[in-house]
C-alpha cells in the first residue's frame, strides 16, 4: 500500500477505538464535555510534541488554520452528539458519507482531480456501504441522523482543508489549531450541563484524547501524502472496525449483508491503494508495444 492509503487505514482502527470509548462514555457524560477533555488533552500532548521536535508555529496563514480548527471542532461536536443518541454502527455509517462531500469540495475548492481508477473503484465502495447502511431497514430519519450527516459535511472541509494547509504547515500545527479551537469551543457548550465523571470515567476521557490525537495524527499525515478523495474512500475501511467493536462489546452480529459490504470496502481499499503501481505497469506495458 501507498503511505498516505496505509495511514489512513491506521487512522481509521485508531478512530474506531475512539469511538467505542466515547459511546462507553457518553452514558453519564454529556458529548460536549466529553469534546472538551478530548480537545484539551490532546492539545497539551501536541504542544508538547511541538516544543520536544521544535517545530514553530506559523507566523503567515492564521485565519485558514483556524478556518481548519472550526470545521474540525463542529464535525467533533457534531459526531460526538451522534454517537451519545444514536447506536454506534448508524453514527459511524453517518460520519462514513463524508467522501461524498468531499469529492465535491476537493474539486471546486481545490481543483484536484479524480483518480481514473476510483471510476472503478467507486461502484464497489457504494456497493457495500450500501449494504452495510441498509437503507431500506434504516428508520432513525430524525434529527440525530440528520446531525450525523452534517458531521460528515464537517469531516469533508476539514480534510479539505487539510489538504490545503498541508502544503504550508507542519502536521503538528494543523492538528494543534485543531484540538485548542474545538477546547474553547466546547467549553460554552458543557458550561451549565458539566458532570463530574468517575474515576473510571476520567480514565476513559483520558485515553480518548490520547488515542484521538494518534488517529489524527495518522490522518492528517495520509492527508500530506495522497489525493483528499482517496483517502476519504479509504477511511471507509472504518466502518468494518465499529461494526467489529460492536460485536465484541455490545453483541452486535453483523449479518451477510454487513460481512458481504465489508468485503467489498477491504477489496476496494486494497485496490485503490494500488492505484499508482497499477497505473505504472500499464503506462509500462504501453511503452513497450509502442
């Protein structure tokens, strides 16, 4: 596999973690609350990366990293509010439909073109995430789900704008404005509804910021290492991990269709992160006849 399909991979187990913990978590805490201590401590661990690996933060593109920082904070805002309402398998299904969106803005915003194998690829990805949505059997039309969606649209300009900021700024430093935006912006939110959490509670809001700032810190590297739209399509391979979660914690059996679509987005991932290997044989083998 390509770096950046590897990463993404990487960031999307990694995620999936996450999000085990926070439904875990969300039975007493509010989901703003739990965006907070997420946020803050991850914001102390990067900066404290930054300062051991000297890396400056940007005196040039402030408004555009925190452009990046909103977009961040109200697709985690969002998300979070999803997963404390929702079953864990819809929310992260919902928050899956952000390549969509993506496509779109990483065209109109920045004039990237789409790989001529996601053509084939692409087919297959909807295939299985339809057969893992199951739209006929999917009742939670409400507002939650109508959230989930719009933390997906979220997730798409952040990774957009990652995209773009990736090119001007260190990794660290997208990540930072990121989690200390998304902490300020939580803390109004959580203000009147604040609980105080358990030990046990504490120790998982502690290993939900560590574990998120490792899952965004492979995202936002595969994001500097390949095509936004790739790397979203790949992010899909997620689904597969929360579905797998939910079975070893909350009993959720997937059926054949889930298995038979988890298949389909492994394959797909697989194939699409083989994209330029297979693009070079080609333009080989067409050399060769010539």
């Amino acid at each position: 596999m390509t770096n950046g399909v590897w990463l993404a991979v990487l960031s999307s187990f990694v995620f999936s973690i996450m999000n085990a913990l926070v439904k875990a978590v969300s039975l007493n805490i509010p989901y703003s609350e739990t965006v907070f201590f997420r946020s803050l401590i991850g914001t102390i661990i990067i900066f404290i990366i930054m300062k051991h690996k000297k890396v400056d933060f940007s005196k040039t593109g402030i408004p555009m990293l925190a452009v990046r920082g909103i977009f961040g904070a109200l697709y985690l805002l969002a998300y979070f509010y999803t997963i404390s309402k929702m079953p864990l398998a819809d929310a992260s299904i919902l928050a899956h439909l952000s390549p969509f969106f993506a496509v779109f803005l990483a065209g109109v915003c920045l004039k990237e073109k789409v790989p001529r194998t996601l053509i084939y690829v692409l087919p297959a990805v909807l295939l299985g995430a339809l057969m893992l949505i199951k739209p006929q059997e999917f009742s939670s039309y409400s507002m939650y789900a109508f959230v989930g969606v719009i933390s997906a649209f979220f997730a798409a300009c952040a990774a957009t704008s990652i995209r773009f900021l990736s090119k001007r700024h260190h990794a660290y430093e997208i990540v930072f404005y990121f989690l200390a935006t998304a902490t300020v912006v939580s803390i109004p939110l959580m203000w009147n509804d604040f609980v105080i959490p358990s030990p046990l509670e504490i120790f998982y809001l502690i290993c939900i910021g560590v574990v998120s700032l490792i899952g965004q810190l492979f995202l936002t590297s595969a994001f500097t290492h390949e095509n936004v739209v790739v790397v979203e399509i790949t992010r899909y391979i997620g689904i597969v991990f929360n579905a797998f979660w939910g079975f070893l914690f909350w009993i959720e059996i997937p059926d054949g269709k889930t298995v038979i679509g988890g298949i389909l987005i492994i394959a797909s991932c697989i194939f699409l992160s083989r994209r330029k290997e297979l693009e070079a044989r080609v333009k080989e083998l067409k050399l060769k006849k010539a």
